[in-house]
C-alpha cells in the first residue's frame, strides 16, 4: 500500500487539528505548519510553541510522526535552524518551497524561490551538510511561480542538493488553490529525478486519490485540505471506512469537532482557536451540508466553551442531506 501524508496548512492545520486528523487514522505521517527562518538561530521554544509534538517524540497524541518545516531563503541561516530541528525532529526536516502567500514572498520565501533552481540548490546542500546524515532532508515545491517552465530544474536542483525526497504541489504559485492541480506535471518531474516524488493537490476523495496516482505515476500522496473537508478520506482510501460520506457518518464528525474544542481549552493553546474551528467548519461544509448549520450557529461566538456548548446541542441533531462536491 502506498503512503498517505497529511500536508502541513499554514493557518489552519496546527498541533490541534494535525491530532484529530491523524487520531481517525490511515496517514502514515505529517508535516508540522512552517517555522519561519530569519536572521537568527530559534530557541526551542519555538519548536514547542508550533509543533509540540516534539515533547513525544514527534508523534502525534495518537502516534503518528511528524516531520518539522522550515521555511526560509538565506542558505546560511537556514542551515544554522535545521541543526536545532535536527535534535527535535527526528523523523526529518522539511523544506518549504511552495508556499503561496504574499507576506512570504514578499520577502523571497516559499514558492518566490522556485525563480532561482540555483538558490534552491545552495539552501538544500547547506541544509543537508548541517544536519547528521540520519536525518532525512525532503523538500516541498509547486510547479513555478507564474509559469511551469523551470518546474524540472526546480526539483533537479533540489534531488541534486541532496533532498532525500519531493513532494510535489501540482500548481504554480499564482493558480494558488485553484482547480485544476496538473498531476501530469508530477509524472514529468518524477521522470526526471532520481529520488521518491510524492503526489499533491487536489485531492478530496478516493475517486481523486486513484486518478491523482494514475496520472502522475507517483504511488505515495499528500494530501491537505481533502483531509479538512473529510477528517475520514485516509481511512476511506485505505479501505477502512465507505468510499463516500454519509449522513450517517455526521455524528462522528460532531465528535471530532468537539474533540477539537476540548483540546482546545487545555493551557497553552492560543485565543484563535475559535477562528481556526470556524475555518474548519467552512471546509467540511464541501462534503456535510449541517456543517453549514453549524457555522451559521457559532459564526459570532469567539468563547470555545460557548461554541463547545452549541456544538454539543447539536450531537443528535438529525441529517439534512448530502453535499455536492
């Protein structure tokens, strides 16, 4: 059986959610939100604070590992992290290279990188030479920035600096998260590195999951906001679960989300989180429609016991039907 990833989502997937999204089972790893690399070496604090998997060992409350991401552009400094990485994440050390977002690349972080092959392949080398040889280094990239024409040399730079393996989002930095992801991209890349590819984007369920195999050629796949939208695809792909959601699966959602909101009063957890359940929320809506129900009911609330408390009213409420994808 091939690889399921769980794909870190700045923003939205942090230690608490990675945890209800690995606890239902099927992913065989995930990758912590990006720490973000600058002009200085990070306490580890800062590993705590982002990704306290460390303090088991980098797994999950339910076991599975995780694997810290850096994101930077400066060779020198990013080099000088991933050996503090190093002694907190066994499992490897991430690379970021595909990031969209503009407050990252407005500083040259991220996907902006895919510009220079180049520049790819000093931060990887550096990275790689810092860090002991058991460590494994990976890196994660999107096609280009505006256009796919360096995609192959991106990634050949990246093999050649020494990443172990690539995951590979099938889109440019400006398709942001715009269908379609173009998987036959992968099937390129793959062709022309000697290391592991691993399949990204677009991928929601099962059908998705076969059709994102077949075109890229890639056996092992990431997915991201898939997962978000069905805290169950893992499972289904592995032939745990039915192959389509159903009403009759919405009270299991319900317990996951009040999971989450217990998770989230523990000490230590940031003022956000109602944010972040209501971001949630607005991605299962993709495939149950009472999460629709739900969001309109907590939509103003920033208290977590309140919502907790809404949520909770509503274990037993009954189906109103599927969503369309």
């Amino acid at each position: 059986m091939s690889r399921l990833l769980l794909a870190p989502m700045e923003g939205l997937a942090d230690s608490v959610l990675r945890d209800v999204l690995t606890r239902a089972g099927g992913f065989d790893g995930c990758v912590s939100e990006f720490i973000r690399v600058t002009a200085s070496v990070l306490p580890r604090r800062v590993y705590e604070r982002e990704a306290p998997e460390i303090l088991n060992g980098a797994r999950t409350p339910g076991g599975t590992p995780m694997v810290i991401q850096l994101l930077g552009s400066d060779a020198e400094w990013m080099a000088r992290n991933a050996v503090q990485a190093a002694k907190v994440s066994p499992w490897g050390i991430d690379l970021n290279f595909g990031c969209p977002a503009k407050v990252v690349n407005q500083h040259g972080g991220g996907a902006m990188l895919l510009a220079d092959p180049e520049k790819l392949h000093a931060i990887v080398s550096a990275v790689r030479a810092a860090v002991p040889s058991s460590i494994a280094v990976t890196a994660k990239m999107r096609l280009g920035v505006s256009d796919t024409s360096q995609a192959v040399e991106c990634a050949q730079a990246l093999a050649d600096g020494g990443a172990a393996s690539l995951v590979v989002h099938a889109r440019t930095r400006d398709d942001g998260y715009k269908p379609p992801a173009h998987w036959e991209w992968i099937a390129r890349i793959a062709a022309a590195v000697s290391v592991p590819v691993v399949a990204n984007g677009e991928v929601w369920t099962v059908a998705d999951w076969e059709r994102c195999r077949e075109v890229s050629g890639c056996a092992d796949v990431m997915i991201g906001r898939g997962a978000v939208s069905d805290p169950f695809l893992a499972q289904r792909i592995r032939g745990d679960m039915a192959r389509c959601a159903s009403d009759a699966e919405w009270p299991l959602v319900l317990s996951a989300i009040i999971g989450y909101l217990h998770s989230l009063q523990a000490p230590g957890q940031p003022d956000h989180g109602h944010g972040r359940l209501k971001k949630w929320l607005s991605y299962l809506q993709r495939t149950w429609p009472q999460a629709t129900l739900l969001h309109t009911a907590v939509r103003r609330l920033q208290d977590v016991p309140e919502i907790l408390a809404v949520v909770e009213t509503m274990r037993d409420a009954p189906a109103y039907g599927m969503a369309t994808a």
